[in-house]
C-alpha cells in the first residue's frame, strides 16, 4: 500500500557525514523530499517526506534507527502532558 | 480527513462560517455574526453581541506562507507549524480595558484577541484564575513582589482547560463532533470534561502506565479512553498515525494553531490581574514549549494594542533533568532541539521532542530570559515548599517551577527587587503518588491524655 511519511531525523555529529538520505533511497525503493533542515557542528536535523510501499517506509525508518538516527514525527510529539 | 470535513461544513454553514474569513470580506461578516447573536450556533445560545473572532488567515512560521482557516496545522511547503494571523488594527479599535473587565470571569474576557468564538455548549468556564501575592514563600526566597498565577484550579484542574476551550469552540466552528487528543494526563481531563457538557465524542489515548488520578479524572466523564502498552515512542508513533486517519478534531495536532493561542490567555491575565502591567519576569514550566512561548505571545499582544506599555518580562523556562531538551539546548548555546526518551517524575512535563521547543528557545533569546533545570530528586521538595508556604498544592510541574525560581534567584538572574509571577498548572490532587511521604498523623487513642502524650513526643 502506497504512503506517504513527514519524519524528523536528528543526527549526531557521527551520524553526519553518512549519506543516510541517499541510501534510504537506494537500499528500501522509498522516494525521500527534504522539506528542511539545520546541520550543525556537533548535531543537525532534517524533515522529509518519504513515499513509498508502507512496508518501504517501515524498512526504511527502522534501518535509520538501528544507526542510531533519531525518528520522530516532523510536528514533534504528540502526546502531550 | 478533508472530505469528511468538508461534508459537515456545508451542512452547517450558516452556524459557523463567521470566524473563518479574510481581510476582504470582513466588513459583511461581522455584520452576520451580530445578526446571528441570538441563533443557536453549534449545540450553545450566544446571547447578547456577538465577538467576531479578529482572525485573518494561518501562516507558517518557518516560511509565511498563508493558509484559511481550517483544521490545518503543517505548512504544506516546508512543513513548518501553522500560527493564527489576527488583524491587530481591528483589535486595537475594539478593545479596551473597560471592555475587558466588563466581560466574564473566564478566558472568554479577551474573546477580541481568540481564534474561535464563544460558544456556551463547550464552555466549562475555564480561566480567570487566581493570581496570589505569595508573601510567604517570597519571604523564604528574598523576593518583595513575587506572585503565583494558581491555574491548577481551573474546572479540570489545569491550565489544558484553556487551550481545550478555544481548541473545542473552533472545532464545533469548523464541523466537527468528535475531539481527541494523545496525553499523560492533563490534556486527557481537560478534552473529556469539554466533550461531556457539550454532547461531542471523546477520544483520548494514554500510555497504559500513567498515575491512577489522571486517569480517574478523565474516566469520570465517560470517553472512550483508550490505554496503550508500549513506549513513549510507540504511544507517540501510534497516536500520530491516528490522527491521520480518522476525521477528528485531535486538538493538539490538525486544530494546533487555534489550540495554542488558549494559553495566550495566561498573558493577558496576570497582565490585567497585575493592575494592566506585565512582570520583571515569568517563571513557567515547560513540556512542548507551546504555553511558555503562548504567555508571552499575550503580554507582547497587549502591548501592541496599547493595553499595557512596553513588555520587558524576562521568560525563564523550568523543566526536570530527566527531560529537559529546551533547558538543554539553551545551556549549550543553540537552537537545536535533541530529542530526549522522557524520565522524569514531572509526568506533565515529559515532552521528549516539543514542537515548540525552537520557538521557546526565540522566546527566552528574545526576553533576555533564560532556562533552568529542576534536579529529579527536588521536584517534591518544590511541591512541598508551595504547599506550605502558600497553601497551594501543585503537581510535579510546579514543583519544578518552584524549584527553578528558587534557582533563578540564587544565581542571581532574579533580584530581590524585581517582580516575578510564577505559573502554577496543574493540580496535585491527581499525582498524589509523588509527596505520599508527607502524610504522617499523630495516631492516638481517643483521650486528651493520649493526645498530649503523642504531642510531647513530636514536639521531640
């Protein structure tokens, strides 16, 4: 089933130089939009949209994680207090 | 979701359409809000004159670019936040301080400067708090002028009820009958509450491991509560999807930018309570970033449309150590937010990643304020300290409010001169778990000589 995703992925400063996008891309048939983003010394963020099989963007977004990106929803959290 | 919507808009148009208008028509609208002021709107009766809400569009905050006024809250372009526009001009010709004291004891006072009309169905009389001159605690801490702003006595017995006001007005507005929201607690009570006396279907989803208080105070107005096993990444992730999916106000998420602009309510107050000035500093806790960011919005909106003179209010943001990402940020120095796994015992401030965690940031920058972290191990003595200096007993938050004052003020960023109102939010009668230490009664036999007895031994 087609879907589409606005994600938040922050990287820390190991993670920046990796071409996560790029592979996300290539490795999971997933197409990736960046919307924004704020690449720092020491840490960096960037919302996208990723569109795709939903089992795509799963796949996807799971690989991200066990890099140790950071995934959240692009609107921040949700659950409030 | 904008199919649905779409479908009960046109059934009602003629009730709501008022509030959602732009600059070019807003002559003929407001004509038709005060032809409608005896009209049943929604499941309410206004009575007397209508208050056509000032509102001109949604705007991103990231790029400006300009959206009507719908169940919006994500630009399409750059998927910045969504703010409501106001036409201050209009504003500025209305209101007056007058006009203000002449309106009710709630939140429906500033009703010139709100994004939704007042619409008695939905309308549990959330606002108007007490603002305490809090001498007691002041003394203890070396201040003259300190002030609490109690909104821990708000009908569901925190400050969620304003945003949940406007949030659940602008719903009724904009065709909804069913509002949502994802919480630890408070914003639960505060949705429950609203849908109950206005005959609209609730949903609220809590993680599966929140304090048996919360719960109850959101179960007793029967919606459909729905607690979720799993992390707050999963709990996060699932409610997120939800909303996508199902054609509901979800408050804090597609009718945000209304939502937000409740809290602006906390400003004008303490500003109006204050004898129309606004404080040296705020001391406010901090979850999203969205009230703290919202009290100021007030005091600068004020300010703009000349009820009070020039703002010098330093804002200062209080949160736990074990989840602080705004505090964390502003102590290293940017404006990147690094998401945190929430672990703190201040449950209502356990935002991990706060969508408006940058802006809070701008807010402090722009007030020359500042942030501060309240340690874990603290938060109960600062609910504790309230409680019996000034008699009012706070959650976990105010117990970092509390203690972030206390810090503020031996780090000299408050001087014993200058006056500070702290916010108070959320009550401690749904958390008592976190000072259950406290109750220790003398346990006596029924007799004066046992009750002298156990007296001589305490007074030990």
């Amino acid at each position: 089933m087609a879907a589409v995703e606005k994600v938040r992925f922050t990287f820390l400063d190991r993670l920046i130089k990796e071409p996560v996008i790029y592979r996300l891309g290539r490795d999971f048939e997933v197409v990736t939009n960046i919307r924004r983003a704020d690449i720092q010394e020491g840490i960096g963020w960037v919302i996208l949209e990723i569109e795709g099989e939903q089992s795509a963007i799963n796949e996807a977004l799971e690989w991200a994680r066990s890099l140790g990106v950071r995934v959240d929803p692009a609107v921040g959290d949700v659950v409030e207090g | 979701m904008r199919q649905a919507v779409a479908t009960l808009t046109a059934s009602c148009a003629h009730l709501y359409y008022v509030s959602s208008f732009t600059s070019l028509d807003r002559e003929s609208v407001r004509h038709t809000g005060a032809e409608s002021a005896n009209r049943r709107i929604g499941f309410g009766e206004i009575k007397g004159v209508a208050i056509v809400s000032h509102v001109l569009s949604l705007r991103c905050k990231e790029c400006s670019r300009e959206y009507p006024v719908e169940a919006l809250n994500v630009c399409d372009f750059c998927f910045g936040p969504l703010e409501v526009v106001y036409d201050y001009d209009a504003i500025t010709k209305v209101t007056s301080r007058e006009r203000i004291m002449g309106g009710p004891n709630s939140l429906w006072r500033y009703a010139d400067y709100l994004p939704a009309e007042h619409n008695p169905a939905v309308d549990i009389n959330a606002g108007f708090t007490p603002l305490l001159r809090a001498r007691g605690l002041a003394e203890l801490l070396g201040l003259d002028e300190l002030w609490i702003k109690n909104d821990s006595v708000n009908p569901s017995y925190s400050f969620k009820d304003r945003v949940v006001a406007i949030a659940s007005a602008k719903a009724l507005e904009l065709g909804f009958d069913t509002i949502a929201c994802a919480s630890t607690g408070n914003l639960a009570c505060a949705v429950a509450a609203v849908a109950a006396r206005g005959g609209m279907k609730a949903y609220v989803f809590i993680p599966s491991d929140l304090e048996a208080g919360k719960v109850l105070g959101a179960a007793i107005y029967n919606p459909t509560m729905v607690s979720i096993d799993g992390s707050y990444d999963d709990v996060n992730r699932l409610c997120s999807e939800v909303a996508d999916q199902y054609p509901w106000a979800f408050v804090n998420i597609n009718v945000r930018p209304f939502y937000a602009d409740g809290s602006k309510t906390l400003g004008f107050e303490v500003a109006e309570q204050l004898g129309w000035r606004s404080p040296d500093h705020v001391v406010a806790p901090s979850a999203s970033g969205a009230m703290f960011t919202k009290i100021y919005q007030g005091l600068k909106e004020f300010e703009r449309t000349g009820l009070i003179g020039e703002v010098h209010t330093q804002m200062h943001c209080a949160q736990a150590r074990g989840c602080s990402p705004i505090a964390t940020a502003y102590e290293e120095g940017r404006f990147v937010i690094r998401p945190v796994k929430p672990n703190s015992v201040a449950t209502s401030l356990a935002i991990g990643n706060p969508a408006d965690g940058y802006y809070a940031l701008k807010v402090i920058e722009a007030s020359n304020g500042s942030a501060v972290i309240t340690e874990e191990n603290e938060v109960a003595e600062g609910v504790k300290l309230l409680a019996e200096t000034e008699g009012i007993f706070t959650e976990g938050a105010g117990g970092v409010a509390i203690m972030g004052l206390k810090r503020l003020v031996e780090t000299g960023k408050i001087k014993s001169n200058e006056s500070v109102v702290v916010y108070i939010t959320g009550n401690g009668l749904k958390t008592t778990e976190l000072v259950s230490d406290v109750v220790n009664p003398l346990h006596i036999e029924p007799s004066v000589e046992a009750f002298e007895i156990a007296m001589a031994e305490r007074a030990k």
